[in-house]
C-alpha cells in the first residue's frame, strides 16, 4: 500500500508538472497571437479612415486655382496659338482680344473708338471685355449707331476698364472705379460672379501682358 501511495503521488506531480509546462509554452503563443490580432484590427482601423478621408477629399469640389482661368467659356477659347491663354499673356490687351475670335466685336468697337494704344500702353488694368454674343443682344440698329458715334462708343468702352488689376477674390464684394470715371460693382464667389448685377463673368482671369481680363455675356452701360 505504501508503495501505491507512491507511486500515485509521483504520478499526480509528474501530471502537474507536465501541465505547468504545457501552459507556459503556450501561454506566450496565445499572448503574442492576441498581440497580433489586436496591431491587425488597429491597422485595419488607420487603413479605413485614411480611406474615408481620401474618399472624403475626392468628394469635396477642388476651388480653383487662383492664378488660372475660369468659367464656361473658357473651353472655347484656342488651346493654340495666339488666342490661347498662354499667347494672350504675351500681348498687351488690344492685341490680346484680336487673337481670340470670340471677341471680335470687341476689337472692332475698340478700333472705331481709337482706344488699342490706350488700352495697349495702360498698366496694370482690369477690362471687362464683352464677347460677341453680349453684343449681339443690343438690336442692330442700336449698335450701328453707337459705332457710329465716337464719343458715346469711348464712354461705353472706357466704362469697361478698371485702373487696377483684380483677382477673383476682389470681385465678391467689389465697387471700382472705372476709366469712364464712374463705378461697377461686383459680387459672387468661386466661379460665378456677376458685373453690375447683370452681367455673368463667362470666362474669367484671363492675363494679358499688361491686364486682368474677366470675360463677360453682357454689354455694361454706364449710367
């Protein structure tokens, strides 16, 4: 019987042993497996959210730039050439506008008028130069009676320059003086802004040599 005893008790610790051991071989497997899951999770946490917030940029509407052209006419203008943007910006303004075809009425009032030295020699100007369509809208018979007469045409044109190059954002809340010696106004914000409430900006910051251009659908008429 002693030795039963023995021999059972030997065997008991020989188990408790073997089980101590068991458990801390794997122990430190099953700590460093939870270790691993949890940098996992983590990493897959940073991962979404850093999707989400590229997500969430690419959603979000790009301003524009602020030294660019803007607006839907722009895509009208030349991507070649002298009446493109970049060979605008190498004439004074008078010239500028005679290479973009749709400004052609323009040119041809600024002629009848004798402004292009005037408005080729100025220096830092801002015009608000009326596309052909803006004049188009003045019944014909109107308009060839303000060709035909030089000191109204002068008015109306000058009325169009501002002694000042401005940017976009001077444009949100603006009243300037203009060459004509009266004022326009102007609001908006982004890439819609208006001229003396009426008329839209089409295609706007537009550099020439010597000017900011803000191309626009309505002719301005000063008071």
């Amino acid at each position: 019987m002693p030795q039963e005893r023995f021999t059972m008790s030997n065997t008991l610790r020989i188990r408790r042993t073997a089980l101590a051991v068991a458990a801390a071989v794997v122990l430190p497997f099953s700590l460093a497996a939870c270790s691993e899951s949890g940098k996992d999770a983590a990493a897959g946490s940073t991962a979404d959210k850093s999707s989400d917030s590229a997500a969430s940029e690419a959603a979000t509407p790009a301003a524009p730039a602020a030294d660019g052209p803007f607006g839907s006419a722009c895509a009208g203008v030349p991507a070649e050439g002298a009446g493109s943007f970049d060979g605008m910006a190498k004439d004074p303004v008078a010239t500028a506008a005679s290479n973009n075809p749709a400004l052609s009425t323009l040119v041809t009032a600024v002629k009848q008028a004798g402004l292009v030295d005037t408005l080729n020699n100025a220096k830092d100007i801002t015009v608000f130069a009326p596309t052909n369509d803006a004049f188009a809208k003045i019944p014909k018979a109107d308009l060839d009676k303000v060709l035909a007469d030089k000191a109204t045409l002068t008015k109306i044109l000058t009325y169009h320059v501002v002694g000042e190059k401005l940017t976009p954002q001077q444009l949100e809340n603006g009243s300037f003086d203009t060459l004509e010696k009266t004022k326009v106004t102007t609001a908006g914000s982004g890439e819609a802004y208006k001229v003396n409430g009426t008329s839209s900006v089409v295609c706007g910051n537009v550099k020439t040599a010597n000017a900011n251009v803000y191309i626009v659908d309505t002719v301005l008429m000063p008071k």
